[in-house]
DNA sequence: AGCCAGATTTTCT
DNA sequence: GAAAATCTGGCTA
C-alpha cells in the first residue's frame, strides 16, 4: 500500500530554520561540515554509519542514528548515474553532501548522500535509522508500524522523515532544514554485506551496517 | 519466523 | 512495455 495515498495530508514540507530552531535543544547534535565527508563513496557510506540525520518539520524535529547504508559507485551498473546524467538523477552529480531522492516501486522515497566530487555521479543510499528524535511525529507519518519498523528500509526511512522529491537536490552540509550531524553515541562494529534488492553487481560487498542494532533491515543472514 | 503476491508510477528502452 | 536501490498483509513453502 501506497502511504502517500494513505495519509495525503500528512505530506508535510521543510521549513525553513528559525533563529532559536530547538537544534539548539540538542548539544549533542553537531551539524557535519562538506569537508568531514570522505570523497570516496564506499568510504563516505562506512563513514555515515553512526553519524545523525535530522529534518527539522512543522511537526517538530524528527531524526535518528544512520544505522545501515548502502554505496553507488563510479563503473557500478546498479547506481543511477551508471548511463549517464538524466532528469531523474541530475542530482546524483552535485557535490558530496547534496540529497538525491528518487521514486521508486510506484510507492516510495529514497533518501541518497551525494558522493563525490561534482560530476561524478555516485551516492549513497540510506536505508535504516535508530530513531531518536521526533518519534511521535514518525508515528503519525506510520501509524501502523511498531517502533523496530518506523525507519527500517529506505523507503519507511523517508515516510517517517516526511522526505520526498522537494528534497530533492538540497545541501545536506548547508543550514537547511534537512542535514547530517555528527554522532551522538559510539558506534559499534560496523559489518559489511551486499546491497539489497539488486539485479545488477548484486555480489559487491558496499553494504554497511552496525552490528546488533536492532534497527538494520534486511535478513538476519545478511546482518553477522 | 519466513515466504510470497500485489500495489503503483516513473523512467528509459 | 518492462523494470525498478520496496513495503505490507496474508498465508504457511
């Protein structure tokens, strides 16, 4: 079932931030600098394992842990760009940092972290969070999901998050009201797998995830 | 707990 | 016209 058919009025846009945006309420939330992001995707994906994603929204802020992600490399046949630039995935060829969400099954969202230098076309895909802030917000975006499934897939990430193609092509280093923050915790030992959901270079190991977390998805024998 | 079919629409061949 | 970086509900391989 389509949730944007479900829940029509729940399609809520970004705002933008205010001078006293309650970021300020969480010191712990540190928004990341271009500079910090590897330039390599495969190592921008292990990088954003641990690190905070946030959307500020007129339901409040809402984000989590980035607990699984997925690389798109340059010479890969399975990453958007492979063929070359298109309407659809221009995006995929800004800066590293940039948002690149596609549409995708006739349902969902996806939420990628541009990688790279301009040009280049490569990105990374994310498919789950911890949810940390905001969980009441999500809930009303996925009343039907339990807490383990609100953001467990790239799809149910971007529902949650209210993310969809206006996000499409933001900074995510910038001072908009969708971005990447540093961690707020340790991360754990990050496991390493093939990406979910291919046909094509469905062997490469560009998958990462942190290991035990309750909020990975994919089957149990992809996550050891 | 795991597997399967159906939904739904954009994009490119 | 087919495939697609998926999800959900229903059924039991």
């Amino acid at each position: 079932m389509c949730s944007e058919k479900v829940l029509p009025s729940l399609s809520l846009r970004s705002l933008p931030i205010a001078p006293s945006a309650p970021e300020n309420q969480l010191p712990g939330v540190r928004r990341l600098a271009r500079r910090e992001l590897p330039i390599d995707t495969e190592a921008l994906a292990r990088y954003l394992v641990g690190k905070t994603l946030v959307h500020q929204t007129p339901a409040g802020l809402i984000g989590g842990r980035i607990v699984e992600t997925e690389a798109y490399v340059v010479g890969d046949a399975a990453c958007h760009a492979f063929r070359g630039q298109t309407p659809r995935n221009r995006s995929l060829f800004l800066e590293r940092g940039h948002a690149y969400v596609y549409f995708i099954y006739g349902c969902w969202f996806a939420l990628n972290v541009v990688g790279g230098k301009a040009g280049i076309g490569t990105g990374v895909l994310l498919r789950a969070l911890e949810p940390i802030f905001g969980i009441d917000a999500m809930r009303r975006r996925r009343p039907a999901a339990s807490l383990r499934d609100l953001t467990r897939g790239p799809g149910r990430l971007a529902t949650a998050l209210g993310i969809d193609r206006h996000h499409n092509g933001l900074d995510l280093c910038g001072q908009g009201s969708l971005w990447l923050g540093a961690s707020i915790r340790p991360v754990g030992t990050v496991g390493v797998s093939s990406r979910i959901g291919l046909t094509r270079e469905a062997e490469r190991l560009l998958r990462f995830y942190e290991r035990d977390n309750l909020y990975v998805s994919g089957p149990k024998s992809l996550n050891r």
